[in-house]
C-alpha cells in the first residue's frame, strides 16, 4: 500500500473518473474506494471505459472514511455542503471538495486551493476548495497584474469552455447535432465563477488590507469600490477539454511589454505546473496536462493577456491532485506528468 | 397560394424543420398546417431556430386534413400506423410518410418512394413510404449491379452515419463529449434498413420473378436463396450530416472497370440527382444537397463502391420532396436545387 | 439567357466556387465565363468537386468582358489594383470587388457594399468594393448603436473565424492536426478589417460631418478624437465556416434593454438578411445561409452585442450576390434564399 | 544520468514530437541528442510547442552516435536505408526504425516489433523495424484467428485513420477546411500496410512452414495460395489521433461467440498493452494510450472483429518504446502508462 489513502464520492461522473485515470497512475496514491450510488457493484472500467485493461475497481456503495487519508468530492455544486450534514468524516481525514460550496470565505475551514497564490496554506490545510475550472484560468491570467496594483480599470475576459465543463448529463447544449461546429455564449456578465475571481483580487490588491466577502455582490462591491470590473463573457466551444481565454487589462499608462513579461515570469517562477510564454499560445498546447500558459502582449495602455488550461485537469481533478501532492508532502507534480495529447 | 398545399405532422423535430426549410423556399407548395402538439402555438423559428426572419408561422394544434393536398408524416418510427388506427387523412390527401412503417409490401398501397428504381409508381401514387437514409445510400451503390445481375456473392458494406440520424433526444451516444472525435459500430448485421434493402435487390433479381417480402426473416431468405447477403456494418462518425458508404461487391468474374462504370452511368442516365463520377468521392460534396453521388472501382473480381448523401436530404426530406414534387407532377427539382454547404 | 451575364476573375478559389455555387442557382443571373490561369480549360466541377452533376462549365482562359454585365474580382487582397492596371475593363461593364483594394474611400469610385449603410447608393454604383467578412460581422452589431451617437467609449469586439476564411492554401494553422479542437488569436488588436470598420462608424458619428479617411492611421486618429477604439481580438476557430461575434459597448449611462433592442429593430426594419433576435443566437442559425443575426443584452452600462454570419456568404459572395441584385435593379434576395445547413 | 540513453532522428516531426513527450517522462531513458537539420539550434518546445516547460532541449545539428545506446529513426518512409548507406552507426547502439524501410524480412537483421507476436525476438534484437499503425491494427483484430487456423476465405478490413497519420506537411487531404466534417477513402485494396500483414499471417498459418516473403508480391502469393486475401479500405475520419478497424472473417462453419472470445483472451493473455473487450468499443478509449482493445461478435459463420489503436502510440512511437524496455530488459510499460484524454 501507498502512502496517501484515498476516497472518492461521486466517482461515476467526468470529474471522478478523471480523478480515478490520474491516481491508478500516482506513484503515492492508492484509491480505497470509489463511491457511487447509482453504479454500487459494477466495475469501474465499465462506466469509465478507456480503464479497461488499467484497473480491477468496483464501484463502492461504502464509504470506509476510516480507512482513508483523503475524501475528495466529486459532486455537482451544492452537493458537498448537503453531503457534509448527512454525514461525518473523521477529523484526521482530510477532504478536497471540487465543487463551489466552500470557495468563499465563511464560517468553514476551507482553503482555496490556487497553489499560486496560496501554496503555504494549503499545504498545511485539512479540508480544501478547489477552484473553479474558468475561475482558475482567469485568475492565472490576472494575478501578477493585480499583485502588481495595475487592475484599476474594468477588465475585459472572454473565455470559451470545452463541453465537458457542462458535465456528463446530455442535454440540448452538448448534443452533439447542436454543438458541432457551433458557437453560442451564455451567462454573459454573470458567471459565479465571477465570486471567486473577485475575491482573490481583491487579497492581492496591494493598496488596502483584504476584506472579507461572503457574498457575489459584496464581490462586486469591493472590486468597484477598487474601480475595477471584471466583464467576463463565457462561450460554449465546440470541443470536447479545455479553456482558452483572453483578459484584456487597461493600465493608467503604457508599459513595456517586457516589463509586464517579467511581472509574469517573476510571479511564476515557482509555479511548477503554470508558465510563461514568449510567443502567442494555443489550446492544445495544454489538453490533457496539467499545465497552464499565460502569454501578454501591450497595445498602447492594453495589456491583452491570453491563458489556457485543460479544464478537467488544471481546472478541476489536476489541481486538485497537485493540492493533494501539496497537503501530503509529497512533489508537487506527482502523478501529473503527464503526456499532452498536442493533437 | 401555391399549387400544392402541405401538412406537417412531428414538425417540431429534426425531420419536420428540415422539411419547412425545404418547403418555404419551394417555389409550388405552401405550408398550410405545422402541427406539434408539445410546441403547439409556439413560433416554428422558436424551435427551428435558423429560420429567424424567414417565417412567421407557428406550430398548430389543429391538423386541417381537409384543406390541403399532401400531409407529410415526420413522426418516429412506428407512429405512423398507430396515428393512422385514431385519425382519417380524406381520401384525396395524399400520404408521405418518413418512417419504415410501410416501407415492406404489404396489406397496403403505400409506394415504396426511391425514384431511382419507382419513379413511375410514385408519379401515380397516393400514399408513399419514404425510404431510410442508410437504405437509399446503400442501394444506389447496388441498384445498377443488381440489376445486372452481379450480386451473386455476399455484398460487404460499410457505412458511417452523421449525429441528425440519431434525432433530436440528447443520449450518450450523441453527446458532445464522447462522439466528438470518436468513431462506433452498432448495430452490426441487424440493422432494420437491411430489410427494405433486401426487398429491393429481390425485386431487381433478373434471373427471377419478384415474390412478396413481409418481414425481415423473409427478406434474409430470399436473398439467401440467391445466395445473396448484406453484411452491413454500421458506424457512428463524428459530423452531424451526411451518410458515407462502401460496399464490395464479389463477381463472378473479372470485369473492366470502364464496363462497370457504363452500367452505373446508364442506370443513373434519368435520375436528376443521382451522379456517377469518374474518380474517387468525398462526404461534403453532398453535404446539403439532395444529391447521390457513386464511384466504382474494380480489383480484379471485386467491385468497390463508394456512396455518398446527406441523411437528412437525400435520405429523408429531400427524396420526400422530390417523391412530392413527382407525385404532383411538378419539376423533379422544384425547391431542391440546394447550395452545397461544401465546407 | 438570363438579365445579367456574369464574369468571373479567380474563379479556382474559395470565394471563386462559393459565387458559381450561388450564381448556377440564381433566377436571373448567367455565368458568360470562370476565368482562372492555373485550371484553364478544366470542368469546375473537378475544382469545386461538390459540382458535379449540377454544371457543365469549364474554367476559361479568356475574359471576354464585352460579353458580360458585370464581373467579380475574386483575387487575393492586392491583386486586384494590379490587375486592373494590366487590363482594361469597359465603361459598360460592372465590377464588384471581393479584395480589400477599394475599400477605403480615395482616388476612386468604388462604393462600400454594405447594404445596410450604403443601399442607395449601392443601386446606382458602377464600381462596387465588398465589404470584409469580420468588418460586415462587427459593423453590423455597431451599427445602430453608432448612428445614436452611442459609441463614446472604447468598443471590446471579439470575433470567431472558422478555417475557409484563412483561405484555400493549406498552411500550419489550417492544417487539420492543428486546428481540430484548437482554439487561438492572431493579429490582436491589428487585423486589417478595423480600417473599414472605423471609416463606417466615422460616417455615422451624429455629431460631425463625415471626414475623409485614407490611411488605417486616419481611420484611428478620427476614432481617438471622438474618444472611440475598436479593441478587436480575432480567433481561429475550430469549425469551417462562419464567424461569431461580440461586442461591448459602454454607454455613459444606462438604458433599458427593451429600448436598446428598439435601436437595433429600427435600424434593421428595411434590411432583408440582417435580423435582430430577441434571445441568444449561435452561430449555426446562419451556416450556409446570407443572413446575419445580431442580439443586445444590457449589463448597467454596458451593451453586449452578439452577431453571427457565414464569412462565405453575408461575409464575402453572398453579399457580393446581394449587391449585384441591387446594382441591376433585382429582388434582393433573388439567388439567396438559402436553406440552413443548420447542423 | 538514466539507463539508456536515447538519440532521435527525425526529431522535428510528428513522430519525433511524440517520443520525445514520451521519453522525458521515461523512468529509465534520457535523450543524448534530437537531431534535425532544419531546426538545429532551436528548443523543442518551439517546435513541439506543448513541450514549453517541461524541456529544455534544443535540436542538435550532431549526431554523437558513441554517447548513446539506441538510436530511433524517426524519417519519412524510404530514408531509414538511404541514411544507412550514408552513415555508419556503431556496432553496439541499437536502432528502432518507425519507417516501413525494413519490415518486410529480407537480407538485413532487422526484427519486426510487434511484441503481441515477436516479443523474445524483440527481446534479444539489436536491429528493430517498428509495424505500421493500420498494420498494428489490423494484425491485432486476426492474430488469434490466424493462429487458429480460421482464416480460411477472404477477410474483409476497413479501417479510418485519423489525420496525424498523414504526418506534418500540409496538403489538400489535411486541411481543416476540407477535412473538418468530411469523409473519404483512399488506397483502396492496395494500401502498403497489406505487406507486413499478409507476412505476419503468413507466418501464422498453423498448416505449413512460413515462407520467405520478400515483396508485395510475394506476399499476397502466398496469402492467395492459402486462399485468404485481405480486402483493406482505408478511410480519412475527421479527428486527428487514433484507428479504428472492422475486420469481418468467414469461417468455414458457424462457431460459438464465447469461443471465439476466449480465443482472443488466451491469445492475448501475457499483452500488457492489447485487451479483449467484452462488450463493443470505441476509439476514445484508446486516444492517447499505448493500449488496443479489440472485440469480436459473431454472426452465423461471419465473425467481425473491433479494434482500436491510438496511431501515434501503439501504432507509432509508443510500441517503439515499448520495443525499446523489451529490448533493454526494462519493465515493458515503463514510461508508456498515459492518462487517455477520454473526451
């Protein structure tokens, strides 16, 4: 047995059987039980089905929280909370939720788990939020600017989302007859990922001492006090993993585009899984790694940033994996080296 | 108002909008009624989306049989006939009907409507049975060695669907995250559309009298007295129009290719919308289109034919509006000379 | 033979085969003949494979122009300045450009075709330059907005190319290994279309007198007096035809959405293609059709503008058709009623 | 400083973009040298632009044969042996030639790298000639038939490949334009993957010693002898990685499915990489691995055999590494256990 014992609810999803293809995988991890209620009794290789040939594993319809070292969450939003008063996981067991229900500080002992802002708590944290998948790749695109106090105008992102962002429930937007080949935007203005974002932004604005948010519009609220909106316009894209995205930040004055690089690469430079590039990126460059890419170039007193992680991967069970890694002791990229798909 | 004045039942799903795209452009017919009783009173553009600011009409609850001349039936497979057991269409309402309910001789009048092989029984028909988008595809590669009297050894044929021949119901296998990129079988051996494929090859038998065929069971004999099977391969492809077929033929002897081509071109000589072409074909030369396109090549004793039409036209709602358009004795052509969408 | 006998110039290429696939179909229109140099003498169907069976046409080495009405440039961007040097055109004969060469006002007579800003004039033109397919996409979700005096701050634009807009030249960025399931930016903030776009929304600046603009540095200037930058991202999209748009507009306060939308209604009431949608649109409801779409959600002071055309037709010869109609006096949708690929 | 240590040539393809994502997470291999004359001095992760991050090698205009242990000839078909006549690899560093230049037997050592067949060979061979990728799938679907002795009639094969298969150059058949949402055939019958097929089944044939096979020729000889031809179309699909082969075989008589199952699970039962699936497959499962999966339904004496391979890996560079541990005594999946990319 490995040294990091783990548990999964919600394993019959995208994101569980994600999470199950990276830890049959990890050189640390062994998977305990993969809990499913609705698929308790069949192989895992059998919902899953590229497994085949990888793994034995049942579906559990047990939760022996006693016997693990981790609980991830593998559940839609709002789920975790719920899950969380009908049951109790023993205090030495530590929980990583994916979904949303613990991002914004509250009355919870939950960390956000961005490693490149928030690498030190986390590694000391029992019980971890994991980003949001568009949350994280913009979020990427903004911190060095916002460390470096240059968000003090609205901020333009656009950013287009693969299909699995919408989860394995088929519905209109993801049937195939629709999606292919098509473009469509959606919650234009009000995506929730919005909350976070803002409240990470807002720690880093360099001008005042963070404040608490607990609610979308107190979000909002700071950030405008700060003068800053982030306008952030979502597209369905007709692919099936990753995030593309563009932030356009307007400074109060130009800047040499060598400069904002090196704000980028300083505030990066630990960062093992997130880099910098000199030149222009693509989504594929990323799909299927846990990477991210962040690459800017200056227009006058625009900065356009672009960014682009796989969204099930850096924007989901990836990063959630490197919080394990973290919160473990163990490499940060263990388990996540992983080969990119590139075509 | 025009000549021909249509009805539409199921007009609310894939087949029913294709059809009122068709038939608001066609030059001698007027949609009288677009009945769907889940949509009844909603816009038509509302639901077929891409018709916005071409059509004010909505969906009907009512169903008018006395004030039009042709009803198309665009239900699911197996309505048709139940619809017809609780409703009467007037004696001078002529029938088409999209489904395989009476696409096998039978207690009935319906004429089975490919033009390529019926043309002048469509002309003088009143009710007709549209054939399957993978059956047309597949025949007309086989039709004019049928004839012939070629098709003395197993016919091996391999044909890959579009997405729309799954229909408008979201499921796993038309959902955007698995099909895009991926590529299945089913229905190996069994597809239902063997069975009208059978009657027809029966029928064109030179050698024979035609005999009745009334189940699938029957088809398979006959064919198999003649030594004669279709082994048909069906699979899934990741584009949503559009049915892609080979199919090898094993001949009794060697035969120059340029001698088969002239029993294609000869058989095809009428047809307005079924081409030979003298070199190799792809799929998006038809996408969009009503048309049929073959190729033949010749291996020493095995024929090699390549078919291609778009499911949606040539495969459902265009031959019904060609098979209208002859059972009105209008220009074969009216309302479907169509723009390719070619890319 | 029809009303106006048509010539066309780089008749081998993309646009080249769009306008015979249009222009075979259209009611009132001939084409005298298809020059090109490299297939001279070649049946365009074996170029523009989706032909076959559908003309008999050869591609020419001649240009007879006394024989035709009017002739279409469908060259490369510059080539059809040089061209126009080399040979001579009659008085008589009628040009619609498809490049760039003309678009900007100058030493020249030629009339921007964008039907919705320039009908009248359009009508009565002798020399026609077509507009660019992402500055008809841009300037059409603008339009009314500009004509209200409502562009007073910079304008966000992000747009969507699919893969024929980059043209027939295989290349690395249309290479299908690349491009499938990619997403990425080129010339951000400095594609070419913003001259055009800007000289247009210059023109309908209520608080001035159009001015000359004759340089992409004028055309900026002129926007930057009036406090006015078209900040324009332009994406390659992983689809083959058409482009998706938006565009954020912020007003100096806020307006009422109904009243917005009334703008845009207003604007479009006499436009036969251009149609404004109460809800979301996506890109397929215009695929393989000459229609554009635009659609206004309003967030406090900002106006996002959605807008959607196939860059083939409304975006390049179907507007090029569109504009001919109106030259000679025709229906102006004769030619382009086109069904929707609509999957 | 690894075990074996690796030279690539080649190394600017799609081939040699693979292996080296493949080897830098390799436990036991590092890279001496990745040569290519056209980028010599420039990073791979210029080139293979995924890489950014992950290396920091550069493209060697050397090629310092004595620091190395293995060399992978990475070229294009037909310059494996030109090379060879041109330079002299040293005795003691094995090769891996991925080209198709010595894998039919002949007067040279090479041994054919197919571990489901040759595995002790490959154990023990300096010189290896790496299969086909369609040749992989296609041997993979009939080996354990061809063992048994069943392939007795003509076997019919049809098989789509993705378009990496094509490799880097771009052309007519590869661009996104054409390609995206199309469909087509090419090489029908006479693919030359056929070659190294008919000799592996040829060496299989239970009833006689397996002869010397030295052309095209010679092969579909003996093959015709033994009364077997393998009618193989291949098809372009429109996604960029991955191989999917029906292989329909006529028995002599009719045989039960669950013997014709676990012929295959005996066959295959030592394979690390190939499983039999029990249920029907599809290709995503496989995208991204070094895995095939096969599977077989029986229809009265026809049994049709599914199999999948990803054409890049097992059909490419990862059976080259997986040739290369069997060759160095490594654990055979060393470096080769990939997360599928699954969507």
């Amino acid at each position: 047995m490995k040294n990091v014992k783990v548990g999964i609810l919600g394993a019959a999803g995208y994101t569980g059987g994600e999470l199950i293809r990276l830890l049959i995988n990890h050189p640390e991890a062994d998977i305990v039980f993969a809990h499913s209620e609705s698929n308790a009794g069949n192989k895992v290789c059998d919902v899953h089905e590229g497994l085949l040939g990888e793994t034995e594993l049942e579906f559990s319809s047990e939760m022996p929280f006693d016997q693990v070292d981790v609980v991830f969450f593998c559940f839609g939003h709002g789920k975790s909370e719920a899950f969380l008063k009908d049951h109790t996981i023993p205090e030495g067991v530590k929980i990583i939720d994916l979904a949303q229900d613990f991002r914004i500080a509250g009355s919870h002992d939950y960390v956000y788990g961005l490693p490149e802002t928030h690498r030190d708590a986390i590694k000391h944290c029992q019980h971890l939020a994991n980003p949001g998948c568009f949350a994280t790749c913009i979020q990427l695109a903004l911190l060095p600017l916002a460390k470096a106090g240059l968000l003090t105008h609205d901020v333009s992102v656009n950013a287009i989302t693969g299909s699995t962002g919408a989860g394995q429930k088929p519905g209109a937007t993801t049937h195939f007859s629709w999606r292919n080949n098509n473009f469509s935007t959606y919650k234009l203005f009000t995506h929730q990922h919005l909350h976070e974002i803002c409240q990470t932004l807002n720690e880093l604005r360099p001008d005042t001492a963070p404040r608490a948010i607990d609610t979308l519009e107190t979000g909002f609220d700071y950030m405008q006090e700060a003068g800053i909106t982030v306008d952030f316009i979502p597209y369905r894209g007709d692919f099936a993993r990753g995030i593309f995205c563009t932030s356009v930040v307007t400074l109060d004055k130009g800047m040499e585009a060598s400069h904002v690089a090196s704000l980028f690469r300083d505030y990066y430079a630990e960062a093992v899984f997130t880099h910098y590039s000199n030149k222009a990126i693509d989504l594929k460059q990323v799909v299927n790694t846990n990477k991210a890419l962040v690459h800017a170039d200056v227009f006058g007193r625009k900065v356009v940033v672009t960014s682009a992680i796989d969204n099930l991967l850096k924007g989901a069970v990836g990063q959630a994996v490197q919080n394990m890694n973290l919160m473990f002791g163990l490499d940060e990229r263990a388990g996540l080296q992983l080969k990119a798909s590139a075509f």
